[in-house]
C-alpha cells in the first residue's frame, strides 16, 4: 500500500515515548543548541557532506529542475539524481522507470496503449515506464509531488516542471559548482533488456567533468555486481546502497542467499571496500527503531564501516514525523495534521553528526546544513 494511502486509510499509527531512547543518551524534549562543538570524528576528519535527496524533495517536486536549485540555494553539497533510461537510451533522472506515481501520465490519452504490467526485481507492476517512451515523448509529461497528503507544500508546484535529462541535472551541477551523486536503479533489469545504465552514465559524467576519484561525484547502487565492474572502469567513488532488509536484486538473480545484513558484518565490510569508496545504509542501521518506532542504543556499524576503511552516508532524514521515531516527534499526536507536521528533525541529524557520518542525504537540506554548522560550527 502506498504512502498516500495508508495515511487516508486511517493515518500514522501514534506510539508514547519509551525509555528505549534513554539509553542511546537522548532526550524527548524539544531541541536544544549543544553546550559545545563536537569533534568531528568522520574517515577523513572532514565536515559530514550534505547530500540533497532527489533534490529539495520536501518542498518541490522530486528530481525536478525547481527540486535541484533550491536545493543548491539551501546550501547542498551534492545534488542527487536517480538514473533510469529511455527506449532510445536517454538517461533520465526518476526514483523507479514506472511513471504514474510522480507524473501526469495517466492524463495523456496518447500513451494510454503503453500502460503494462512488468516484473521489476521481482514485485509486478502496472503502469507506464520510462522504457517505452522516448526521450521526446517523456519531456511532454509533466511532474508532480509523490506524497500530496503529507506535501501539499510541495503539490502546489505541481505541473510546473517536466521530466529532466541527466545532462540537464550535471549541467545544474558543473553551474553552480555542487557535487552529483547518481543511483543506477534497477540495473540487473535494464542490462536484461538491453539497455544498460554504466556506459551511458559515465559518458554523460565526463561531459560534464565528473571523471574520477578527485572529482565531486559519487555513484551509488543497491545492486553489487554493477558496482564491482565499475570499479574495473572509473576511479570515480562507488558507495554501496545497503537497505534495511532484503538483499541485493543481482544477488537474488544469481541465487546468491546473502542479504543486506551480510553486507554490514566485518567480512561483508571487508569485501565492499575491496570495490567501494563507502556504504549508503539505511538510516535504522545506524539508530535502529523497535516494533513501536523508539530509537534503541545506536549499532556499531559506522565505526566498523571506519574500521574497514569505508565513508558511511546514510539515508534518508525527513522532517515530517511520519517519518520520524517517536522521540523525535513534535506537536499535538492527536491532530490530524500531525503526521505531515515537523518533528525534531535537526536533533536527529545531530544524533547522526555526532556517530560520525561522512554524509546524509536529506529532504531538507537547509535543515541539514544548519544542523551541521550547529554542531561542528
């Protein structure tokens, strides 16, 4: 069930503050400014990055042109796209190649011969996919906002923004002087049909002067097999993508039993930093929830990840409480609006700073880059 629905099915499912919370050292209270700066215990003793989630996603259409420079006005070190391709090869910025989500698709009787149903990693879906369309017929579809019942904010831009080219998102980029950080999504599927993402992604980087190891670029996948052969190709930085459960797709294609909680042992560790520049954990795999969402006693995985030689950027902080443990909520639980209000967002990107994370994505970069000049100054 998606987001959306869930929330006009009955809502966020409301849970009282435990004790669990204590004794990761926190507290239930609103925030407050720390007594003092904290020292900076990151790989490279260098400030946390701040990484714009699909761009300015609480405030804009996600991975839309609007998204990315307000996202850069926030104040973002690197703007991410997600990658998937068109019948022509176009590499295009969107979360997942289905469209109807995060576009006007279904508007437009002139594609209405090109809704399917597809097995994507494995779950089916009926819907329109970036595959079918050419690049052409893509730019006449317009955008809107994934999560209309919790951004109504964000909705009122919709149909203002058409689907952007990855060239029109490194050419924001290589502009204002911000970092790009790519996910290749899907890419067991896209290389079985015949339109792989690798090549064409580091072609259109290095148009635009994202080549390698010293550039502000990274790369990122929840596969690993197309991270591995890419690493045989570019020096540009890979980061694993670890999810909270499951396991790679390219791992369930080969009948391979690992999971993602092999990944985060000291021997998948190990492996990963024999082809990765770091790891993109879950959020929950560093300040893990219980059954009731209460933040429990953080892991040991970022300093394991260090141990191994691996930068952690973690994903993703947003500050709507839906989103949030409980401890970290705000407002009146009580009111229908309380799922979609801000909770205690920055005192959870502190907890975060403060583990010592090489970077965070976020909805709110604003947020984040303040958050972060409040505890490292």
């Amino acid at each position: 069930m998606s987001l959306s629905r869930r929330l006009l099915a009955g809502g966020l499912a409301l849970v009282t503050v435990g004790s669990a919370y204590a004794a990761f050292g926190g507290s239930s209270g609103a925030s407050s400014a720390p007594a003092r700066k904290s020292a900076l215990s990151t790989l490279g003793r260098q400030k946390p990055i701040v990484i714009a989630h699909r761009g300015a996603s609480e405030y804009r259409p996600e991975e839309s042109r609007s998204a990315y420079l307000l996202a850069i006005e926030m104040g973002a070190d690197y703007i991410e796209p997600d990658v998937v391709t068109t019948k022509d090869h176009v590499l295009v910025a969107r979360h997942d190649n289905w469209l109807n989500d995060t576009t006007d698709v279904a508007k437009h009787p002139e594609f209405a011969s090109l809704k399917k149903t597809k097995t994507i990693d494995g779950v089916q879906h009926t819907d329109w996919f970036t595959e079918d369309f050419t690049f052409a017929q893509l730019e006449t579809l317009r955008l809107k906002e994934r999560l209309p019942d919790l951004r109504a904010g964000s909705s009122a831009f919709d149909g203002v923004d058409r689907i952007a080219g990855l060239d029109e998102v490194l050419q924001i980029a290589k502009d204002h002087h911000v970092g790009v950080y790519p996910e290749t999504k899907h890419p067991t599927y896209f290389r079985g049909i015949g339109l792989p993402l690798e090549d064409e992604l580091l072609k259109d980087l290095a148009k635009y002067g994202f080549k390698g190891r010293n550039d502000k670029v990274f790369i990122q996948s929840f596969e690993t097999s197309n991270l591995r052969a890419l690493s045989k190709k570019t020096s540009i930085r890979l980061i694993q993508l670890i999810d909270t459960q499951g396991a790679p797709y390219d791992f369930v294609a080969n009948h391979d039993p690992r999971t993602y909680d092999d990944l985060v042992k000291p021997a998948g560790l190990k492996d990963v930093a024999s082809y990765a520049y770091g790891i993109g954990p879950g959020l929950t795999r560093i300040i893990p929830v219980d059954t009731g969402n209460h933040a429990l006693p953080p892991t040991t995985l970022v300093r394991d990840a260090h141990r191994a030689g691996l930068a952690v950027h973690p994903w993703t902080v947003r500050p709507e409480n839906y989103f949030l443990p409980v401890e970290y909520r705000q407002g009146d639980s009580g009111s229908p609006n309380f799922p979609r209000a801000e909770g205690d967002a920055s005192r959870y990107l502190a907890d975060f700073y403060r583990l010592g994370v090489d970077g965070i994505f976020s909805d709110d970069s604003a947020l984040a880059v303040s958050t972060r000049a409040r505890v490292f100054g």
